[in-house]
C-alpha cells in the first residue's frame, strides 16, 4: 500500500549499516512504522530528529514485512532547543509517551491537532502549562477522561490545591487546571504539582497495569522543576 502525508517522528533506531527504522505519528494514519534507507548519510540524519515535522512517502510491498518511507524536512522542532534542556525534555517526553501508547495504524486527529498546536507554542514563555494542558488532553482521547469539572467550586481559585479521589487514587490538583485557566506568573509549586499529577495519572492508568516501562525523559522533565 502507497501513501503519502505530513508527520511528525517520534522515534528512530538505527537498522542495518545506513538505515534507520523509525515510527511516525500521521494525521491520516496514525502511527506507522517503517524503514528509511539512507537514514544515516548526513543530509538524512541531521533532519531525522524527534518531533520534526516530516512529509513522507511510504511504500509496502509485502503485508508480512516493513513498509519503508521517503522523507522530507517541513520543518525542524527539537534542533531549535538544542541548548534548552527543559524542552527538549519535554519533546523527548512527548515522543516517548505517544510511541508507546498510541496503538499502531490508527489515527487520531484531535491528538495530532493537539501535538501539532504544542508543538507550536512551545517556543512561548508558559510552555511548561502548555505542554500539561497536551496532556490532560492525551489522557482524555487515550479514553480516560479525569472530568476535573466536577471537582469545581465556588471558592477554587487558580492557586489552590485541591485533593481529589480518582478511581482509587488521591491526587493534589492545582485550582487551574479545575478551572481550566492559565494563569500568569505561576509559582513554581504549582508547576510541579502539575506536573506530578498528569504524570501519576498517565502512570496509574497506562503504563503500570501493563507494565510498561515509564519514560525517563518524562521524570527528568519533571525534576527541572522541582
């Protein structure tokens, strides 16, 4: 099967002497795994990076075996956060996570939507709410919607912490993500808070009950804040 799109790459392994196998997230396909032949001449790999932007053409000739992709640069993402450990932390992170727990050939355009909008504003100051905003919004189109409205009150502000039950899960919940607001000049407490929360809900809910490994990126994203 031939076809055609926009991606963005979400992970690469070297395969055989000057190939790479690498794994895709298409709006139109979903996540796709194949071979790039030529993948480690230096015009191929200084632009097979993760979260690039990337047009490709992929072709498959045998149902039984890897299909394989021409490539081209849209547009660079991570090699412009070269030197900014924080968020390429967070592009590691979101790679990781989004490898892993999206299920193979099976598209999911609110998700690439929300990828592509982070992606985007990542070079703005409040990234770091942002990138927790992409996940809360992971979890609820990966089928588990927390519904943190309901924990709403009258008396919530952006700053509080609220301790709320999940399933059989306590969890500490800054006011602004109840409320859905991003606030300005968010303390720090508050971003890690954040931070710990989606992560422990991405934890408890994915990758624990199938025990699958957790990304280190993701936990090295956090401690920056810490």
């Amino acid at each position: 099967m031939n076809w055609e799109d926009e991606c963005f790459l979400l992970s690469k392994r070297k395969f055989r002497e000057n190939a790479n196998i690498i794994n895709v997230f298409s709006q139109s396909k979903g996540k796709v795994s194949g071979i790039v032949y030529g993948g480690n001449s230096r015009k191929i790999r200084n632009y097979l990076q993760l979260s690039n932007k990337l047009f490709i053409i992929h072709n498959l000739k045998n149902e039984n075996k890897l299909g394989y992709f021409k490539t081209e640069l849209i547009k660079p993402i991570s090699p412009l956060y070269f030197n900014d450990k924080e968020r390429t932390s967070a592009l590691t992170s979101i790679c990781a996570i989004l490898n892993i727990l999206l299920p193979d050939s099976q598209p999911n355009k609110n998700i690439y939507l929300s990828l592509e909008e982070f992606l985007n504003s990542i070079n703005l100051e409040n990234w770091i709410i942002l990138y927790v905003f992409f996940e809360l919004n992971l979890i609820k189109e990966l089928g588990f919607d927390p519904d943190l409205s309901k924990f709403k009150d009258d008396k919530l502000n952006n700053f509080d912490i609220k301790k709320i039950k999940i399933d059989t899960f306590f969890y500490n919940v800054p006011g602004f993500l109840i409320l859905k607001k991003i606030p300005k000049n968010i303390p720090k407490n508050l971003l890690k808070n954040s931070l710990y929360f989606t992560r422990s809900i991405i934890q408890n809910r994915f990758f624990l009950p199938y025990n699958l490994p957790f990304p280190k990126a993701r936990i090295i994203l956090e401690n920056y804040f810490n």
